[in-house]
C-alpha cells in the first residue's frame, strides 16, 4: 500500500439542511461533519437509516451540495470542479444505475462512452468487466432479467468503466441474500487489492463493516463520532463486554439490581416491546457474568441469553453513541431520535423505552 | 484472480464530447423504443380512430363552404381539412408522455447516475428529445398514411408533406420539453399524465384542429387565433393542401419561439431537480 500521499478525500465541516416540502419539516442532515479518507483504502461510513451516511456520499459525488462546508475527492473540490470529480469517481447508489430494457452489456458499453472511451475501447472494457465480476454469461440479456445480486455487480461495474479513482458504494448489500451479500463482499475485497483505488462503502451492517473496512468512520446525527481502523476502535474498548438478553424487563428495577454489583462501566440497559438488553462492560468476564446473574436472580429479573466477549464493533457504537445499534430500525432501540437527521419520522414502528426515559 | 484496472497510466479517458454523450443518451432510448415498440404503436389507436370516426362522423361538414378549397382544404372534403389537425394531436398525445421516462430514472436511480458523471445536462436531454422526435416522425407519416387510406389527398406534394413533418417536430419538440420539465418538477407520473390530459383537449378544440375559425363562435376564434396548436395545424393545413395561412411566417416564427423556449425550460429543469437532491 503506497504510502497516504494526498487524501481521497477531505470533508471539512460539511452541513446539509433539507428544507421542509409542504407540511414535511425540515431535516438538518449533515450537522457538521468532517473527517478525511486516506487513498488506497477501503473507507467504511458507519451508521444508522438517516444518520446522513447517504447525504454525504451524494455531497461527495457531487450529486447533491453542501449547505455549508466544503469537501474535495481525488484532489478537486465538489463544489467548484465538478467535473473534474465526476471524472474521478465511481458512485453505486441504492438505487439502480442500469436501463432494465437494455442487455448488460449495452449498458456498459454506453456507460462507458459517455464517459469517452473510444468504440472499440468501450466494448473492451465492458466485456472485461462483465468477465471480472462473473457476468460474462449473462452480457447479452435485459437487466430485467438479473437476480438482485447479479443488478448489484452489474451496478458495481458500471461505477468502474472509466477507471475511477473513488468509488462510491452506498449501502450495495441492502437487500441481498446472505449468498449474494458474501460474494458482494468478496468483489468488494478484490476491489480493496488494488493500491489505486479508494472504496467508500457506506453501510448499516456491523459485521460489513467490520470485515470489509481498512478505516472507519461511525456516524450519527449528521456528526462524525469515532474513526479508526476497526481493530484500533475495538482495543481501545479495554477488557470484555457482558450483554444479558432481558424479558419483559423493568429497566429501573435491572439498573437498581445492578448497582450492587462492582466492576462493571458503560452499563446500559434498554427495553423495547417485551425484549430487552442489558450490556456492561468489565474487566474480568469471568466474575461480572456469575456477580450479574446472581445480582438479576435475587431481584427476580427474567433474563435470558448471558454472554461475555471481547469488544465488538457493536460495543464500539454503544460505547460512543450511548445506545446500542439495531439495523433493523437504524436508529438504534434507544429510539432517542438518534439516527434520524433530527426528524424523529425515523423511529416509527415498534414503541421504544429508552435508556433516558427509563432512568 | 486478476485485478480490474489497468493502472491509470493516463489520467483516464478523455470527457465525451456533447455529440457523443447525446448520441449514447439516444442509443438508449432508441433500444429501449425498439424493444418496447407497443407505446408507440398503442399512441396511433387514438388518432387512427378518430380519422375513421370524425371523418365519417363529419362528412357532411364537407360540403359547407367554409371547406371550400379555398378554406385550405384542397378538393379532400373534410377529411383532408381534418388529417392535418389529427397529425398534430397526436403530436400532443404522444408527447404529453415524453417526461415519463425522467420520472421512471429518478425512481431508479438512473438519473443519479447521469447526474454524478460528466455529462452535460443538455446532452441528457437533447439525447431523449431526439429519440422522441424521430418516434414522432414515424407516429405522422403513419397518420398521413391513414388520412390517405381514408380519402384524403396532399396536393402540397412532396414538398408540402415535409412542411407539414418539420411543423409536428416543431410542436413535438415544445410539448415534449414541457413534459419533460414538468416530469422534473413534479416527479410524479399520475401527476404529469392528468396535467397533460388536461391541457390536450382544451388546446386542440380551442383551435382550428375540427372547425375553420369562420365556424367558431367569436371567442373560440379569438382564443384559437392565438393557440400554438393553430399555428401548427394551419401550417401542416398548408403544406398538405399547397396554400399556406396569410400569417404562416409569424406563427412558424412563434413556434420556433415557443420551441426554443420550452428546451430551455427543461434543461433548467433537469439542473433544478439537482439542487433539489
């Protein structure tokens, strides 16, 4: 890996203020947000649905502008040379960058002359492409006719036509079936191989992130909260976790119970419907787990699960947002509000007691 | 497992000129028109029936004389005087759905795609106006075909029927960048479709599409002396029949206008849905 020259990117103090439609308010999606991507790496945006993980991609592929702030990618600035960034980058977005009528690789061929390519240079590079990511067999058939993993490659290659230097890929596992998730994974780390290129992967998945990402950025509220390399930002968590899954908890009645057991820190406890969690962290596992049953049994808290490990990505988030992290809502069962750009319409769904509401 | 690019020995390939991105915008839809070609072809039922209908329906109207040759009618009865107006409706019924395809790539993310490439707006635009500008030609010379079939003649010839195509492009080019325009503000398709409709019929009877002005009652005519679509149809009226409108030049010159205005109107579109992202 060629040592980090210029950044990928430098986002300095981005804001992005959404005004309000009609009766919708307005959304502040990006409050502030800075961080810089160093080149030749796999970038991973992490954060809950609405944290504002999209809004700075599109900030960044010059799609969308800052309200306030600026950003350069591959040297230029988003604002002023926008060209010339749209020149460097590839964006795979959530939603589809292919003409379903057309086959796969007329879609590349045109992708790719649009962007300049010569004729036959175009035809080259898309058959390469469709070979590199497994689609040779299919190059000749309407996208229509694609499973959502192979529209997801195809999108991928697309974004790759002209050589980027960044490439752009906001949420591309969303979706998918496990199969596809992995073999998405598997392009996405032989894409990280090469020293030129510069993945941005925005993702609500822990686990996507934690394998996939060299550096990461975890995102909430449209402010940057931690970055790091996932090793790093898990060993700065020192000793274990214990996470305790509760039934029909009383979260006042789990933290009184636990007042009288020492040696644990960052307790949070958390209900949502009947189900809740319990999660502390300790520096001796293996005492805290017997001292926490006991303590729940005598307060006779019904618990289920009891398990103690070392630091997670998960405990990363909880440890710096304050709340754990639940991907299926994406806006973390503290149901603060957190993660939904301030708007409080993400949170909708199952009624969530939160750690504050319960204290 | 081999790697995906080619080291950047360049500084990447060179930006597209204008004719090449609007000409790989217009590939597209030209496959997307070839593989779908029931729209197009579902878009003629309409006017198809209404020359068989209007014309037989109508045919006494004929012998009036305000279809006099000299009314601009030739020696067709009215089913020549009307071929021409049904030309140009279905000029305005088949563009009424141009912005369609804009709503389908901002659902689909297409759009995003053109939007984060160095591709000229106006490219993006020109590149689909053409494919519906040549889809429209196709549409008007099957609609002259039928007019034909049914008893009307173009004794403008050759010359006149050319006429009579540049004019249906003229108003195709209008009325597909204003649906354009309007499918990039609203983003809604019912929304787009119901406004097209809406503003459809009134523009074609508040105009001598059916009835010579001398037949409409004074508003009507007031109103349709300054409708577009009277300035289209009476020109196309004009090159089929040989015998141009006395105002022919100022309302080719309003609807080379109003053309001009309309692209413009859709390419600021185009930019205004991307502030809006």
């Amino acid at each position: 890996m060629p040592e980090n020259t210029t950044p990928a990117i430098v986002a300095e103090n981005l804001v992005k203020v959404y005004r309000g439609r009609g009766r919708k308010p307005g959304v502040r999606a990006l409050d502030g947000l800075s961080f810089t991507v160093p080149e030749g790496r796999v970038f991973g945006l992490l954060g809950p649905n609405g944290a504002g993980k999209s809004t700075t991609t599109k900030i960044l592929t010059t799609l969308s502008r800052p309200t306030s702030g600026t950003a350069r990618v591959a040297g230029h600035d988003v604002a002023r040379e926008a060209d010339a960034v749209r020149a460097a980058i590839g964006y795979v977005s959530q939603g589809s960058s292919t003409d379903p009528i057309l086959t796969a690789l007329e879609n590349l061929e045109i992708a790719g002359r649009m962007r300049g390519a010569s004729p036959s240079d175009a035809r080259a590079r898309a058959k390469r492409l469709l070979d590199d990511f497994g689609l040779a067999d299919a190059a000749a058939r309407p996208v229509s006719t694609f499973s959502g993993g192979m529209r997801r490659r195809l999108d991928v290659a697309a974004a790759l036509v002209h050589h980027p230097r960044v490439l752009f890929l906001d949420e591309p596992t969303t979706g998918l079936d496990p199969e596809a998730r992995a073999a998405m994974w598997a392009e996405i780390r032989r894409l990280a191989a090469q020293d030129s290129l510069t993945v941005v992967l925005t993702t609500h998945y822990m686990e996507e992130a934690d394998r996939l990402a060299d550096e990461l950025l975890i995102v909430n509220r449209g402010r940057a909260v931690v970055q790091g390399s996932p090793a790093d930002l898990k060993a700065a968590l020192h000793g274990d976790s214990v996470r305790v899954s509760l039934i029909e908890p009383d979260p006042a009645a789990v933290r009184a119970a636990l007042a009288r057991v020492g040696g644990l820190r960052d307790v949070v406890v958390e209900a949502s419907g009947v189900d809740g969690v319990l999660a502390a962290r300790t520096d001796d596992a293996s005492a805290a787990v017997g001292a926490v049953i006991a303590a729940l049994d005598a307060a006779g808290i019904r618990f289920g699960q009891v398990a103690a490990s070392h630091p997670s990505l998960d405990d990363v988030y909880l440890h710096f947002v304050g709340h754990t992290f639940d991907p299926s809502t994406g806006s973390g069962t503290g149901g603060t509000g957190a993660g939904t750009g301030g708007t409080g319409s993400g949170t909708g769904g199952a009624p969530a007691a939160t750690e504050g509401e319960a204290a | 497992m081999t790697t995906i690019a080619i080291p950047a020995t360049a500084a990447g390939p060179a930006r597209a000129g204008w004719f090449t991105q609007t000409g790989q915008v217009l590939r597209r839809w030209l496959i997307v028109t070839v593989r779908q070609v029931w729209g197009p072809v579902m878009s003629l039922v309409q006017p198809i029936i209404w020359i068989l209908l209007f014309g037989q329906v109508f045919r006494s109207l004929g012998e009036l004389p305000q279809f006099a040759p000299s009314a601009g009618s030739g020696t067709g009865g009215y089913i020549a005087y009307l071929v021409p107006g049904i030309l140009m409706m279905t000029v305005l019924y088949s563009g009424a759905w141009a912005g369609t395809g804009y709503i389908d790539d901002i659902n689909s993310g297409v759009m995003d795609q053109y939007l984060s490439s160095p591709i000229r707006r106006s490219a993006i635009i020109t590149g689909q106006l053409t494919q519906q500008l040549i889809v429209n030609v196709v549409q008007s010379l099957v609609v002259l075909g039928i007019g034909w079939l049914g008893g009307a003649r173009y004794p403008g010839g050759v010359g006149g029927l050319l006429v009579a195509l540049g004019v249906a492009t003229l108003l195709a080019t209008i009325f597909c960048c204003a649906s354009t325009a309007i499918a990039l503000i609203s983003r809604n398709q019912i929304a787009l479709i119901s406004l097209s409709q809406l503003i459809v019929l009134p523009a074609t009877f508040l105009s001598t599409t059916m009835m010579p002005s001398a037949l409409l009652p004074d508003w009507v005519a007031a109103v349709a002396r300054w409708n577009p679509m009277t300035w289209a149809v009476e020109l196309g009226r004009g090159g089929l029949s040989g015998e141009y409108p006395d105002a022919a030049w100022l309302q080719l010159a309003g609807l080379v206008a109003l053309a001009a205005l309309a692209f413009t109107w859709a390419v600021r579109s185009i930019r205004a849905y991307q502030r809006s992202i």
